[in-house]
C-alpha cells in the first residue's frame, strides 16, 4: 500500500470537510537533524510561510496530544526531512501515517540519503534534495496561489467505516477488560464513532468464553452490540449480533468449515509432548516452568502485583485455592507496610493481589520477593507455568493453543520447533502461529484472520478501502501478519501496527504504519482520527 493508495482511502473513508490552516507546513524530522529543520523553517518564514517545528520532548506515543495533533490537523502539507537517522525514527514514521490518513501531501526532502535508501511508501513520491530547498519553497507557493482560486472549504460527511481489530495485545493488556484502563478509553471512543455509523470487528486468537466475559460484556452493556462482528479462536469461529436475542449468535455454516477432526487433533498433541519433552531437556529451557511476578500501577491509589502467566490446569486444580492460602499470609509480614491488600481469584490466567492505600512508604519489592521465595521453595508449585495445550471452539475443537509462553524468544524458538515435527509428520496439514502475547496457535492450514475478513467481504459486502486494522503480531508467523500479506483487492487500506517493529527489509514493512505502542497506541490512533472528524463537522456546520 502507498500513500498515493492512502489518498483514495481518505476520499472514501474521510470525505470530509478540508482543515482551517493556521501553521501551513508541518515539518517532520529526527532529533538529529533540528539545525537543518530550522534551517528549512527560517527559509519558509523569510517568504511569509508559517511552519511548524514537531518537539521532540515527548515519547512518539504521545505523539498525538495537544499542539502537534492540532498542527498535523491544519497544516497544508508535511515536510520530512529524510536522513540515515530520521529513516529509523519511530516518531517520523508515526507523523507520516497521520499525514497519510489526513490526505496531506508529503514531500521528502532528502539528507544524505538517496531514493534508493526510500520505503516504498516514500519511494512512490516526488522528492527533492536539501540542497534545492529553495526550488521546493518556490513550487509550495505557485500550490498555494492555485489553491487560493478554488474554494477552501469542501463540506462532506463521514462515511461508514469499518475498524478491524486483534484483542490482546492491541487493544487490551492480558489481564484488563474493556471496564477498565485503556479498555475504558477504547470503549468511550467506540460510542463516538458508533454515533456515525462506524462498525466494528474484533478478530481475536483466545477462546469465545474468555472474551465473552471481557469484550463482549462490556459491548452489550455500553448497547453497541449492532455495531459489532466477532471472531474468536483464530478466526475459526465467527458470531453476529442478534436484536431478536440481545445477544451474539454463532454462525455454524462458518464455524464449522473449520473444525480439526478428533485425527488431527491427536497428530497435533502428540507432536506437543515430543516437542516439549525435548525442549525441557534443556536446562536454560526450565524457566518456562515458572511464572512472572511483575508489578503495575492500575490507579492513582493501588497497583496490581500478578502472578502470570498460570497453567489452565492448574488454575482449575485444588491445588490453585491451596496456593491462594499460602499466600495471603504475606501480606501480613511486618516488612510489608502501608497498605492493604485483596487477592482476585478469578482471572483465567493469573493470580493478582491488588494493594490499596499505595503511599511513598509501600515497597511492591519487598512483597515480589517473599511471593518469589515462596515458589522458589515449594516442590508443589514447581510447574505453575509449564506450557500445556488447550482445545478451543467449545464442544468441537477449531484451535489448539499450546500456553502459556512467558518469554518471546522462547516462544518463538518453540514455535519452529512445532511447526517443523508437524510438517514432516503431516505436510501442509496445519498452520503454526504466535498469538495474543504468550501462546502459540495451532489451527488447521487457512484457517486464519484472512478468512475472516474474506467472510466478511462476501457475506457483508464490506469494500476494503472502508476498513482499518489495528493488529500487534505482525513479525514472521504473527497471526497478524496474514491480514498484510493480502493482495491489494482485499487487504484492508489501513493497517496500524502497535506490536514490535518491523525491519526495514520485511517485505510487508510499506504495507503497514506503526505505532508500537500496543493498546494506548490503538487508543492514540483512535483519538486523533475523531478529532479529525470533530474538525471536519464542525467546518461542514
């Protein structure tokens, strides 16, 4: 995808009214390179041209607050200035996507660089060298005279757009909901859009039940349900909302094409305990079989120590309430002061104690090592998160995920380990994917968020240029990266990723904008895009 592609989205997706220009060139570029930035902007206000200048104080997921999203908002065009250093900048690559979804024109000026050191996506375009700025400012003007003889507002309207969403890892953290944190912010922006016609699609790896409780929940409760479309299990299993039920309906022509017969589910299991039987055997392999303590400020007044991620079998043991009464009673340690503490049970993947009354005296350390002690030592506990399959698809089987998977390497290394004992022992028979952030997806070969969003082309007659995915496994064998690699027809026009970047030599780097940030990316994505449409009807009215 281009950004010459991106305009034709933004006539389909955006037509909206044109921005009010205050500062007229917004110009992008990396720390390094500020002399030669305000260089280009003495030129321009020499010539009566006001510019903006991005700050580079901020972190690039905080990319769209205040001044700089308003200036993105009504600058004219975008000005990057292309070097070796800004090619790697993450906040360069974060304004060009806004350009891009905003319709502005970018123009490259190039640092000593070349076209050939260009993305594709700034490849496509006219460039020009720092040393002929003057040219470049000289053909800005004779633009905006042209300009200056048609008219500068264009009433419009927001067509329906359809946002395509992964769940967690992009717009929840593993162990949130949409009731809270981010969630809630998600949850807030999706009523806005949702008062446009906007629909919304989640495509998520884990299990119905589980998003059940945390996605779908919320979504009926906030009464968005007619707006939404779900998968779940890797896209195996597809449900709609029903006014009849108030209620989400499964879809069991669809669900059913891709259910693993009781065959391919025993060749699947028995290559997982060779595999990890094998695997084990390592000794640097053995941290697999314990969990993370890890802690996170939730609110202003407590934060949340998580014991994650925990076995499936073993959260649903006996020995799980042994382990909660074990370890309650370190909260009362006389090293641990105040604060006041809670135990949540219920979490299908963790054990989390929330500590309340957070003051400048609480030491969340002190806690982490007696819980850590308390593992260490017990023989009972030595495999809380030892990876184990677990079947999806509720009374018929569409995707076994091996989990939980506490370290990315790790899952990653197992992953093609997998991957290769199935191939040989059952050639093309199924697919092996990273999912969510701590599994490893086994589904049958095609099954996947391709074939979702192929359902949804057919059976909803959706066009892709009226779709934006946001996805976070975009690297080699991410259960997003299929979505990227769809031909053009079919892809959707926007695809953000707030996962772990992307090289610059992937062949699907040009085809997606990044953000990197994960959920509260997704969010700043989503914030900036309905400011863009605030201005827009407000211009229009």
């Amino acid at each position: 995808m281009s950004y010459t592609e991106g305009v034709n989205l933004d006539k389909k997706v955006f037509s909206g009214a044109s921005e009010v220009v205050t500062e007229e060139i917004f110009i992008s570029y990396a720390h390094q390179d500020e002399l030669r930035a305000q260089r280009i902007a003495r030129k321009l206000k020499a010539r009566g041209i006001k510019c903006f200048l991005a700050p580079k104080g901020i972190q690039a997921g905080d990319a769209f607050q205040g001044s700089l999203r308003e200036a993105l908002v009504n600058a004219r065009e975008i000005w990057v200035l292309l070097s070796p250093d800004s090619l790697k900048s993450e906040w360069v690559a974060t304004e060009c996507g806004a350009a891009w979804a905003l319709k502005k024109r970018i123009v490259p000026v190039l640092y000593r660089c070349s076209l050939t050191d260009l993305p594709d996506t700034l490849r496509e375009l006219q460039v020009a060298d720092l040393r002929e700025i003057d040219t470049v400012i000289g053909e800005y003007l004779g633009r905006r005279q042209s300009a200056a003889v048609t008219p500068s507002v264009r009433l419009g309207r927001w067509q329906a757009t359809t946002f395509l969403f992964d769940i967690d890892g992009t717009v929840l953290d593993p162990l949130d909901s949409l009731n809270e944190g981010t969630g809630r912010l998600f949850m807030d922006l999706l009523s806005k859009f949702a008062a446009f016609g906007d629909r919304f699609v989640f495509i998520t790896g884990n299990d119905y039940d589980i998003q059940r409780q945390r996605v779908l929940g919320p979504i009926l409760k906030r009464g968005l349900g007619g707006h939404v479309f779900f998968f779940s299990d890797g896209g195996s299993r597809a449900f709609d909302y029903s006014d009849e039920a108030q209620s989400f309906l499964e879809l069991e022509s669809y669900s059913a094409e891709n259910v693993m017969t009781s065959k391919e589910v025993e060749s699947a299991s028995k290559a997982f305990d060779v595999t990890l039987a094998r695997y084990l055997e390592r000794p640097a392999n053995d941290t697999l079989r314990r969990p993370h303590i890890r802690w996170r400020e939730r609110t202003l007044d407590h934060i949340d120590i998580e014991i994650y991620p925990l076995r499936p079998s073993f959260r649903k043991s006996p020995r799980f309430e042994k382990f909660c009464d074990e370890v309650e009673p370190l909260f009362r340690d006389p090293s641990i002061k105040n604060a006041s503490f809670e135990l949540i049970r219920n979490h299908p993947s963790a054990l989390i104690i929330r500590a309340h009354g957070k003051s400048p005296d609480f030491d969340s350390s002190t806690l982490q090592n007696l819980i850590s002690r308390h593992l260490m030592f017990k023989e009972d506990y030595r495999e809380l998160s030892k990876p184990e399959l677990e079947t999806r698809g509720g009374k018929v089987v569409c995707q076994i995920a091996l989990k939980p998977f506490n370290d990315d390497e790790t899952r990653a290394d197992f992953r093609a380990a997998i991957a290769e004992d199935l191939q040989r022992e059952h050639p093309g028979q199924f697919s092996v994917l990273l999912g969510g952030l701590t599994t490893i997806d086994i589904q049958r070969a095609n099954v996947d968020k391709k074939k979702a969003i192929h359902l949804l082309l057919r059976q909803r007659e959706l066009e892709p240029a009226s779709m934006i995915y946001f996805g976070n496994e975009f690297l080699p064998f991410g259960n997003d990266r299929c979505v990227a690699e769809m031909p053009d027809s079919e892809r959707p026009a926007m695809i953000v990723n707030v996962g772990q970047a992307l090289s610059a030599g992937d062949p699907i780097h040009a085809r997606v904008l990044e953000d990197c940030n994960g959920p509260r990316g997704t969010v700043n994505y989503l914030s900036f895009l309905h400011h863009h449409l605030q201005v827009s009807r407000s211009i229009a009215t």
